[in-house]
C-alpha cells in the first residue's frame, strides 16, 4: 500500500491533468446510460403505443449522444497520454539525476542492464498504474455505480439477482492479487538479469568472437531467456487459471438475472422492456469487473517495479558532492597521512600509505599488478573515501572539501581512454563547455592530436563511436590528454597507457604528457623510463603498501623491487615495451 500511495504521490504535481482524466472519464460513464434507456423507450412506450412520430427523434438523440460519447473518448485518449507522458518524463528525469549522485561502490556491484531496466521497463510499468488507475479504475467504479443506481431504479430484486455473483469474483480476485505480487516480481528480476547479461556481451563482443565462444554464450543467453520465459509462464498461467473461472460466475449472472425476469414478467409485475434494458445494461454493469484483471495485472507489474524504482531513489547520495569548503585558490600540494582503504571487508587494498608532493611536483606510483596504485587515484579524486588517516590538499583535509570542486580541479586521464559516443568537440567541450574552436585546436596542438583530427573528413565533428572505438587508441590517448589540457587543473592524475604504439605516435603522446604535468602537481601510474626519471619521487608499491621510495638512480643503487622492475623493462620512448611492463 506504501509503495502505491508513494506512486500516486507523482499525480499531485499535475492536479489538472488528473483532474481533467477523472472529468473526462465520468462524462464518458454517464453517457452509458443512453443505450439502455432507448432501448426501454423502443420496447415499452414507443411500439406498445405506436408512437411513429418519437421513432425519428429518440434515434438521433442516442446517436448524438453516442458520437458525443466517441468524441469525449478521443479527448480522454490525447489527455491521459500527455499526463501519462509527463509523469514518465518525470519519474526516468529523477532517476537518472539520482543514479548519478550515487557512490562509485554501488556502481561496481550493480549491473549496467539491471539498472538500464530500471528506467526503460520499471518507469514505464510505475506510470501505468497512475494513468490506468485514474482512467480505467475509478471510471470503472464510476460506471459501475451509475449503472447499479439505474438498475435499483428500474427493478430492485432483478439488481439484487443480478448482483449476486459480485461476492465470489471480487474474493477471487483478491486471492489472485495476494498470491502473485511474488510471481511478478521473479518475472520482472528474470528480465533483469537478461538485460544486464546482453549489456555485458554486447560490450564485449570483441572478446566473444577473438575466443570464438559463441556457442557457450549462446547457451548462458539461452539459459537466461528460459528463465523469463518460465517466470513469464508462471505468471501467465495464473492468470489463464484465475480469469475464465471469474468470467464463468459473472456470466452465470445472466442466466440467474433471465430466469427471475422471466418469473416476474409471467406474474405481470415486470414489463419486457425493463428485462430489456438490464440485457443492456448488464454489459456494462460487468463491463468494469472484466477490467479487473488487466487493471490488477497492471497493479501488480507496478507495485514490483515501483519498490525497485524506489529501493534506488531512497539510497543515500555521494556524501559531499556540492556541500563542502571551497577554496579560492589551490596551490596544489598534496599530502596522504597513513591512508588505509578496502573495496570490501575483508583485507585492506592499501594501508600505511604517506607520501607528499609539493606543488608542481610529478610523483610516480610503480608496481606490480593489483599493488594498489589505481586505488589511490581513486581516493585522491574521491571515487571512494579513505577508511584509515587522511588526504590533505593545501594543508585542508579532502573530506571537508566540497567533491564538485576538488574533481573541478583535478584532471584525471585514465588508462581505457573512455571516449562517449558523441563527436570530438563535444568529447573536449566536457572539460570546458564554454571553450570557442581555436581553443580546442590549440590544445589538439598541444597534445599532438591536431594533424589527424584535421585529415578526420568531418574534423571536430567526427563522431568518435561507442567508448571512442572508431578512433586508433593512440589517438584516443592524445584527445584525454588534449581534453585535460583543456581542463587545466592544478592537480593531474595520470595513469599511463601500457599498450604498444609505433615509435612516432608514442613520441608524439609522450610530448604530449610532458606537456600536461608540467606545472602541475602530479600523480603518475608511471610506465615510461622518461616519467620515472623525471619524478620528483617514485613510490614502489607492492601488496597495498609503499614499499620502497625515492628517485630513480637511488632506487637503482638499492637493488631492491624496484631495480627488479626496471630491470624487467620500462618503456622507452619511442620503443614499444617489450619484456613486461612495471
Ligand atoms: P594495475 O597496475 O593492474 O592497474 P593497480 O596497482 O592499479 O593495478 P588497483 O587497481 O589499485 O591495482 O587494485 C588493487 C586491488 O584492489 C586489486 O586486488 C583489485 O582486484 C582490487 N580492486 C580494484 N578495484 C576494485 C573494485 N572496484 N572493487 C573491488 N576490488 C577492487
């Protein structure tokens, strides 16, 4: 019940409209009435009293008013699509803006196709139960009554026995309503998890055709689709089961509702245009009832998809993302001061972590695999807060600052190079909407990108493709690092590409880095020789700690992880790797 006021909750915001679908749909009931209320006029006045001259004019009153009926119906059409619409609108807008608030850890235990049904399946279903609530049920109720109060009217027993299967099929429906909310809900997570299983395949179709697996995903699909499949049975079976049993009582009515008339019409107590005008009017007594089972199918689909909707709007948003302090400038010099941090409960990912970096300075991060590096970009841009001591930047500690402005001033260029799907301009107007052409074509310059965006046919407008896959990589490299040079942040998260590029375009990007961190204090995941080299301090991380520091030669001289790694091969520039990356 919670979750169904909560729902209608969204109708108070259009008043009107919804005022307007209840009008329209009453106005529509009333005009029920005329069919019945000819057909007595036809059968007990106008024959029995051979009255030609009424003929004419009862005919096209009921035609008018039908077509008054029809045209009311439109109107109801055009009125509850736009309410309709304007709800959905409003309940994906709200969703989507929350999503967005949400902490990166919800992010990487939610599937993208889970959370896409959310709001391409789930907002719709919510937004049914309003429209077909107001519409359907209370014009349904409205009719019912109408219709009932013209019956007790005309014949107070035959209503009675005409009623007298309403009992049954109202307890049957609220047994059917009772048992399949659960039924609804496997359908709805059996589709779900479909979704979120051919997001994933489909952004991983490369590795699905270089490993020639088809045939097994084929099968992990085809299990998944028989989930629904059977979920989608389960529920259609019920309904198959529960609905013809209903109609059969409603319908036993009829028979009952003959008989009776038959009996009184004998005693001469009823005229035959009154059985007449209940043979009418029965359909449209019952008429509501057989919407009863779309209507609680739509209700059911509803309730389950509005606890999901809802289950995500009341999760608690990043904390911090626009409250916060706001300095007016930024020196740029960073501290971390014994920082711990877990993705989980069970051990740290990293621990002990103290390392500072004066403004301007480059500090590299090197390691083995999984050591932890990434990790600390994280905390630093607060994707994840620290569990253990603390992250100042200019003496202030980071989770005091507001995350709208330390992320404005901080320019991250991760290792995927995500492109959106979008042209080149709008990939680089993301770092600064306002910027004119010759902007972004001086910091193309800068980041050696200009000379193939100019051979580009459409040039800035060139669409870059899904994750920027219609580019080379090396030239996705250099639009992030153009786009971070568009940004021009005091403080640079780098986390250098480890793919093979041919020696000229690894010079060109390796120009291009240069360019970025200077003048900038920096964090480095470093791969190139000629970024250790320059680091004002390499940290050597393995298991989550910083296990050795210093510069380069030093580290050397030590022996120690470090000179292992190095030894294993750093990248030159202008030379793919070859032995292994550090
Ligand atoms: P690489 O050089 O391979 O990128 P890294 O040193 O940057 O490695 P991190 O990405 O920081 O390593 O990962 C450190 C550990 O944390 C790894 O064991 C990894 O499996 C784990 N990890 C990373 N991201 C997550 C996440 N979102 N949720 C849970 N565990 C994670």
């Amino acid at each position: 019940m919670s979750t169904l006021r909560r729902i209608f909750s969204y109708t108070t915001r259009y008043r009107w409209r919804a005022l307007l679908a209840f009008l329209l749909a009453t106005a529509g009931t009333l005009l029920v009435l005329v069919m019945p209320a000819m057909t007595q006029r036809f059968i007990d006045d106008i024959i029995p009293h051979r009255r030609w001259e009424a003929i004419w004019p009862t005919a096209l009153l009921a035609v008018g008013a039908i077509a008054l009926r029809q045209l009311i119906f439109t109107a109801r059409m055009l009125s509850n699509n736009a309410f309709e619409q304007a709800v959905v609108h409003d309940l994906r807008r709200e969703l989507y803006d929350k999503i967005q608030r949400l902490p990166m850890k919800w992010f990487d235990n939610q599937p993208t196709g889970d959370i896409m049904t959310r709001i391409g399946s789930d907002v719709p279903a919510m937004e049914k139960v309003i429209v077909d609530s107001i519409d359907q049920a209370l014009s349904g109720l409205l009719q019912f009554g109408i219709v009932l109060a013209y019956l007790l009217s005309q014949h107070v027993g035959l209503t009675l026995v005409t009623l007298a299967p309403m009992p049954m099929v109202a307890l049957a429906t609220w047994l059917y309503t009772r048992r399949n909310e659960t039924r609804y809900r496997a359908a709805s997570e059996a589709s779900s998890a479909l979704n979120s299983m051919l997001h994933d395949n489909i952004a991983g179709i490369r590795q699905i055709k270089a490993y020639t697996v088809e045939p097994q995903e084929l099968r992990r699909f085809d299990r998944s689709s028989a989930e629904v499949r059977r979920a989608q049975l389960t529920v259609a079976k019920a309904n198959a089961m529960t609905w013809p049993g209903v109609s059969l009582i409603a319908e036993a009515g009829i028979v009952a509702m003959m008989s009776a008339a038959a009996y009184w019409i004998l005693q001469g107590e009823m005229k035959v245009g009154t059985l007449m005008a209940f043979l009418v009017s029965w359909g449209f007594l019952f008429d509501p009832l057989s919407r009863i089972n779309p209507l609680t199918q739509t209700f059911l689909g509803g309730v389950v998809a509005g606890k999901r909707v809802f289950a995500i709007l009341d999760l608690g948003d990043e904390p911090n993302l626009i409250d916060g302090i706001r300095p007016s400038a930024l020196r740029g010099q960073v501290a971390f001061q014994n920082v711990g941090f877990s993705y989980a409960e069970k051990a740290p990912t990293v621990r002990g972590i103290n390392v500072e970096a004066l403004p301007g300075q480059t500090i590299a991060f090197v390691g083995p695999t999984g050591a932890g590096k990434s990790t600390l970009l994280n905390l630093l841009t607060r994707f994840y807060e620290c569990d253990e001591g603390r992250i100042l930047i200019d003496g202030t500690p980071l989770v005091e600052l507001s995350k709208e402005w330390l992320r404005d001033h901080i320019g991250y260029v991760t290792q995927e190079s995500f492109l959106f799907n979008a042209s080149i301009r709008e990939n680089l107007l993301l770092a600064k909407p306002e910027a004119s052409d010759e902007e972004l074509w001086a910091v193309l310059a800068a980041a050696n990108a200009d000379g193939f965006v100019r051979r580009l046919e459409a040039g800035l407008d060139t669409v870059a493709g899904e994750r920027g896959t219609k580019l080379s990589g090396g030239e996705r490299q250099r639009l992030s690092i153009a786009r971070a040079l568009l940004k021009n942040p005091p403080i640079l998260l780098l986390d250098e590409a480890t793919s093979a590029v041919d020696n000229e375009t690894e010079k060109l990007i390796q120009q291009a880095l240069d360019r970025l961190r200077s003048h900038r204090t920096s964090f480095v995941i470093a791969h190139r020789l000629s970024t250790v080299r320059d680091a004002h301090l390499i940290c050597v991380m393995e298991g989550g700690r910083i296990v050795e520091s210093g510069q380069h030669e030093a580290l050397i001289k030590q022996g120690g992880l470090y000179a292992r790694l190095a030894s294993a091969g750093f990248r030159e520039e202008g030379k793919p790797e070859s032995h292994g990356e550090i």
